[in-house]
C-alpha cells in the first residue's frame, strides 16, 4: 500500500462520488485537509472485518470487494467501482469495521476522515439524506442477495451474479471479468468447484461463451428465467 497524493484540492476533483455535489465550498475544503490518496495492488487488503474504522473509503480507480469473513469461507456482499465509497455500518455502532474491503484490481482511494464526515452530516441535511439513501439502497440490495443465497438453487444464483456482473458492474455484454472464479464463488455462497461446474453447464447448453476471463451471455433472457425461477 502506497500513500500519495493525485489530487490537490477535492473543488478541482473529477472523480467525485455524486453524494459530494451535495457538499458547499467550506465543506469541500474541510473534506480536502482531512483526507489523503493511497494506492492499492490487486489482491490487497483495504481494511479488515474486526478492525477500527477511523476513515471512511472513496474508490477513485480500479475495483473492490467487500465481504464477510465467515468460518472458513468468505461471503462479497457487493463490488465497489468508481466513483463509489465504502462506509461501514459500524461508524455509528462501536467504530470498528463489520466486513473486510479488498483491492480486486490496482485501485486508488481517498480516505477521509469519518468526524470530518460526520460533522458535514450534521450540518448539511441535504448530504445527509443522499447518505441515508445509499445507506438504504445498499440494504435493499443485501435483501435481495440473501434471498438469492437462501432460497435459490446454485444455477439460480449463478445466473444472479453473471447479471449483476455484467449490467451492473462491467456495464458491458460481452465483458471482461477481473474476479476470480473464487469470487464469483463467493458472491454466489457456494464452493468454487461449484461455480466452475455450473459455469461450464450454461456454455453447454449455449447460454454463455467463456474465454479464459472473457464472457458473452449469448441468451439473456434464458438466462434471466434461470434467475427468476430459481
């Protein structure tokens, strides 16, 4: 992990997170002498579930995950792409992080210091509703994924991350995927050999290409059946 500053002022920022449009020039500046840019390399840690949370985490480049270390598995509960930030339930609980944040790809991040966030909250009651919206936005996605997890065979929820993949976070069809099949485990709650058996059962039935990490789901909407279905 590498610190370093990309930019000096956050005003001039072009990669902005769209909750900080909300934010007055006093507060981008208050915002700016709080914060700092590091570096990550893929596969490295952000921050570890257990540890204190004194910054809360911008993505500016690249991609992160975010999960649960479980007994033995780890489960994602979400990819992080620019320009998002991750902030943990546990600012306003005990000040420790509830989940574990790793660099899927070489990112870079802005870390801001959580009072300086916290004392924007309390002044700027526009900020705060776009933060209690993302708050509320990523619980409603949690929901939908434990339903997934819970009540769906592993193709239903096999075909859940392949959409999520694509129309979420690569925006693309066909796309590139930068996870592991490991993760793409992960994020589906089952084991890796699992992930890898039903990947290659949908390129037999010619729903999906795959190419090494190219992918190209050829028959969306039968796709979409398998994860409406279940």
């Amino acid at each position: 992990m590498a610190k370093f500053e990309l930019v000096h002022d956050c005003k001039d920022c072009n990669c902005k997170a769209s909750i900080f449009k909300q934010l007055s020039v006093p507060e981008l500046d208050l915002m700016n002498t709080n914060r700092y840019e590091v570096s990550f390399k893929a596969g490295e840690i952000m921050f570890k579930q257990g540890t204190p949370s004194p910054h809360f985490l911008c993505i500016t480049t690249g991609l992160a995950k975010i999960y649960i270390e479980g007994y033995g598995k780890n489960l994602i509960l979400g990819l992080i792409k620019p320009v998002e930030y991750i902030f943990g339930p546990g600012i306003y609980v005990d000040s420790r992080h509830h989940y574990s944040a790793a660099a899927v790809e070489d990112s870079t991040a802005c870390l801001v210091d959580v009072n300086a966030y916290k004392q924007i909250i309390r002044e700027n009651p526009d900020f705060a509703e776009e933060f209690i919206r993302r708050v509320s936005l990523q619980a409603i996605f949690n929901f939908d994924q434990f339903l997934s997890l819970t009540q769906k065979q592993m193709n239903g929820r096999i075909a859940d991350a392949l959409l999520y993949l694509s129309e979420t976070i690569y925006c693309s069809n066909p796309f590139k995927m930068t996870i592991s099949r490991q993760d793409l485990a992960d994020l589906s709650g089952m084991s890796k050999e699992s992930a890898i058996r039903i990947l290659k059962e949908f390129k037999e039935d010619g729903i999906l290409s795959v190419e090494g990490n190219n992918f190209h789901i050829l028959h969306l909407q039968q796709l979409r059946k398998i994860s409406e279905t279940g």
